[in-house]
C-alpha cells in the first residue's frame, strides 16, 4: 500500500514568493497562485504573471479534485529516510493546473492515466505539511 | 550569408581512463588529464591555447600558464563547445580548449548521487531523483502512445551491448543483454529498471577547437561544426515535469530539443535522412525513443516502432549511441558525459572508432540533456566543410 512518509523526509524551504502555498498546506488548504488581469497559473510562485506580465497575483483555494497525469513507482528511495514503494505522481487540477505530489492510499497497479484523486495534507515536520493524493471513487 | 562555423575546426579529442571510481584523482585533476590528452591528440603546444571553457577554466589557465587567457567556467557540453566555436568564428580565440572531468563526487551508496538529488520546495518531499522525475515523462509519452517496457529495454540493451564490446567501456564485457536482461534487473522507478538508467563513473573529456587555417599543419582530419542549437523550459528538477509544458510555441517540453534541431538542421542545409549516426545522449532508455521523434526520425508516437524495427542497432538504419554511452561507456559527473557525445561523433566521422565504426559515416548528430531535465542541446557534425 503507498502511504504518505514519515515525519523526517527532507522537507521544503518557503520562498517569499511561495509562503502563501505553504502556510495554506499547514492550514489543509491547497493554494494556487493566478493572475486575476489574465487567469493564467503560475508554473511556480512568482511576483510576475508569465503571460501578461500583470502583478495582480492571488492564492484561491484549489477544491483539490484531479486527476492523475503521470506517474512513477519508486522502488529505489533517493536517500534512506524515504519509505519504499512510493509513487510520486502529477496531478491535473480541475482548475487547470498542474502539480508534483505523490498518490497514497491504494497499491501501486492500481494507479493508471486519469485516475480521479482528491487531495489530503500529511505533516512532514512541525512547520510543513505537504499535499499528497489518493483515489476517489 | 556563409556558415556561421565554416572556419571552424574540432582539432583535438580525449577521453581519459573512465572508471566506477578513478583512484588519486579528483574532477580538477582528471580535467588536467583530459586537456593535456586533448591537446596532444590536436597536435597544438599549450601556449597556442588562448581561451579555456569548462568549470575548472581558471585552474587550467594557472596550471598551464596559459595567462593572459579568456576564460569562461561553465559546464555544460554542447553549449560550450558553441561557445568555443563562436569564439573562433569572430576571431576572439585562436585555439579554444574544452576539458571537464568528475571524480572523488560520489562516495555515500546509501543515498543516490548528489546531482541527482534535487532540493527545490515543489519536489524534495516527493524523494524525486533524476530517474524519477525522467520516468514521468516516460510514462506520459507510454500514456499518449502506447510505448511499452520492451521497447525501452530494446533501446537499453542495444546501448549497453555497444558498450559491452567497447573495451574502453566501463561496463566492457558485462553483457550481452537481450531486453528480457533489461526487464529482469530490478526496478528503480517504473517504468525504469537499474538497467534503463545511467550508470555514476569518473573520468575526464576534452577538446580543442582551431580555425581551418591553423588545422591545415594538424594532423588530424578536421571535424566541422555543421550546426547546433539548445532549448530550455526552465531549470530542472524544481517543478513538475509535465509532458505538455508550453512557453513561446506550441512545441511540448516533452519534445524539447526539437527547436533546436530544427536550427541545427537549417543551418546545416540537411535533413534527419542525412544523418549517418546518432550519438544520442542516453541518461534514461526512453530519452531515445523521444529523441528519435523530437528531432524528426520518425513520426511523433513511432518511436517505439523505430526501435523495435532494429533501425539503432549496429549496421541500422541510424546506430545509436555507439560506444555505449552513460549507461556503459561512462557517466563521468556533470559535464564530461555531455561532452562524450561529440567526442564520439568526431570519432565516427574521422572513422578511428575500434568499435562499431559506422563505415562512410559523413553526419553525425550528438545530443546533450533530456526531458526530465527540461533541456535538450544538439549538435550537427560533418567530414565536409561547411
Ligand atoms: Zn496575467
């Protein structure tokens, strides 16, 4: 069964440009920055919007439903803290967008291409909490 | 307008020693190695150099006593070897030398390479490694086409057999493996078996560029540059490496590399069927099979077919990646792999290669990077001058 690691993995150091997503993800929200001039997602936080060139950026909330667009079974961890098998996956959003997270909670030959996923926050240590995804039905 | 590298000459290649590890060496040392190798294979003194690109530049122009010396310490292959040839082009350098090398870098077996580790916010709780954020592209592109396991271990087996009887090969002798070997080794990150993957090595690599009129009193056949380009979707490892990333065009970072082909091939007035031989960088089987379609071999989702049809192999339609490359030659750090690509191209176009000569070869193609990384650089070489 993939379930989410363990309190000890390495874990993310915030940007100012990306406290926000974090601070939702300790909150159980999962956040997405958009450019409210032209509505285009960022691939990653930023202070511009990559299309428009607009600096009216907002974090509305994701209902965290998606669907799997790729996706690995790791057999091999990058380094000994990381529990094995775990399947880091990217999910497309219903609201269009896309992001790296890692599919828990069902074996690993059940993951295919749009798998329906819903999303569900596990602390990686006392500050972070991390977005992880797991079937719906 | 005449071709932008048409005085342009790769003069000089070497690759030193390549092992699991090299003993008494670290990368500034085994560069030294890989320089001298160079330049003696060019046939140029060391004064005559008067410009070093590589990540111990500074240290060669000390260590050399190549002052006062343009100097410009970057590390990644195809694009300094552009660089260095542009230097020669406009007349800023004489004779350009190329040299990096990896050693002494990876020492702690619990954990996978350090350069494979990336630590950035969107992706270090996800344990990605480079194999990982690779075999996401992959199965997407398995997704979209229905390529399967054994097409990629078809690719994996051929490299690694073209290393198993190269006896400059790290892995020389370890095979030969059939794709039923491939699919048998354990799996890393699925679809990725140990032996779809890059292997870690140390070694160095080097070349010397020179304008056609110094390489008229060298002894070797010249090597043209016929054409080169890079493309970049952003830095590696930071996001998610989604198949269908767009940016200026409607080309997929799936597909990256295709932009820059495409320069090379007009720069170089050809066409994919004028290439005699692919050394194709190889850091993952799949990164072939994308290649083989993003520079235009053959259709988009037919790369699978492609290799299944035996076109890679020895004596094929387009051999590929003929000494064995990163996953049996050698994967030597960060940037002399990068480089091993244009070092066999040369290799195959002066016709010196001991092993899997490709006979007549007039064109090579070498590549650098992969989708994974969301970079791919290519480079078109040619016996004839531009
Ligand atoms: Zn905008």
């Amino acid at each position: 069964m993939l379930e989410p690691q363990p309190v000890g993995i390495p874990v993310p150091n915030p940007s100012p440009a990306s406290k926000p997503y974090w601070e939702g993800a300790a909150r159980g929200e999962l956040l997405y920055q958009r450019c409210d001039d032209c509505g285009t997602i960022a691939l990653r936080p930023g202070t511009v919007c990559g299309s428009c060139l607009g600096r009216n950026l907002s974090w509305p909330r994701s209902a965290g439903l998606g669907s799997l667009y790729s996706w690995t079974v790791v057999w091999r961890p990058q380094q000994p803290a990381f529990r094995v098998p775990y399947a880091p996956a990217i999910v497309a959003l219903d609201e269009g967008f896309r992001m790296m997270s890692a599919v828990v909670g069902c074996e690993p030959e059940e993951l295919r291409a749009d798998l329906p996923l819903a999303v569900e926050f596990h602390p990686a240590s006392d500050d972070i909490s991390l977005p992880y995804f797991r079937p719906r039905t | 307008m005449s071709h932008p590298y048409r005085d342009v000459v790769i003069a000089g290649v070497h690759n030193t020693v390549q092992a699991r590890q090299l003993e008494g060496h670290d990368s500034e040392s085994i560069t030294f190695e890989a320089a001298l190798g160079a330049l003696a294979d060019a046939g140029v003194p060391t004064p005559e150099v008067d410009a070093v690109i590589g990540a111990h530049a500074q240290e060669l122009v000390l260590g050399l006593r190549l002052g006062p010396c343009t100097r410009l310490p970057w590390q990644l292959g195809i694009p300094i070897v552009l660089e260095g040839a542009d230097l020669v082009a406009s007349g800023r350098a004489d004779v350009v030398l190329i040299a990096a090398g990896g050693a002494s870098m990876y020492t702690d077996r619990t954990a996978t390479a350090p350069w494979t580790r990336p630590a950035n916010e969107f992706v270090v709780g996800y344990g990605l490694f480079t194999a990982a954020e690779f075999a996401l592209m992959a199965r997407r592109h398995m997704v979209m086409y229905g390529t399967t396991p054994e097409q990629l271990a078809t690719v994996a087996s051929t490299i690694r057999n073209n290393g198993h009887v190269n006896p400059d090969a790290v892995y020389f002798g370890r095979g030969p493996f059939t794709p039923a070997d491939i699919l048998a080794s354990r799996l890393v990150a699925e679809p990725f078996h140990l032996l779809d993957c890059a292997m870690t090595s140390e070694g160095g690599s080097a070349l010397v560029l020179t304008s056609a009129e110094r390489a008229a009193d060298l002894p070797n056949p010249p090597v043209w540059i016929l054409g080169g380009a890079s493309d970049s979707y952003g830095p590696a490892y930071q996001i998610a490496p989604a198949w269908d990333i767009v940016g200026r065009s409607d080309v997929p970072a799936g597909y990256v590399g295709r932009t820059a082909a495409r320069h090379a091939f007009a720069t170089a007035g050809l066409a994919p069927d004028d290439v005699d031989v692919a050394e194709l960088y190889d850091p993952f089987s799949f990164e072939i099979i994308r290649q083989l379609e993003a520079y235009g071999f053959c259709p988009d989702g037919e790369g699978g077919a492609f290799v299944d049809d035996g076109n890679i192999g020895p004596g094929g339609r387009l051999p590929v990646t003929t000494d064995g490359g990163t996953m049996s030659y050698s994967h030597a750090g960060i940037n002399a792999q990068q480089l091993q690509r244009v070092i066999r191209g040369v290799e195959q176009l002066r016709g010196t290669c001991a092993t899997n000569q490709v006979h007549g070869a007039e064109v090579a193609i070498c590549s650098n990077g992969g989708s994974g990384a969301l970079f791919t650089d290519v480079m078109l070489l040619g016996k004839e001058r531009p």
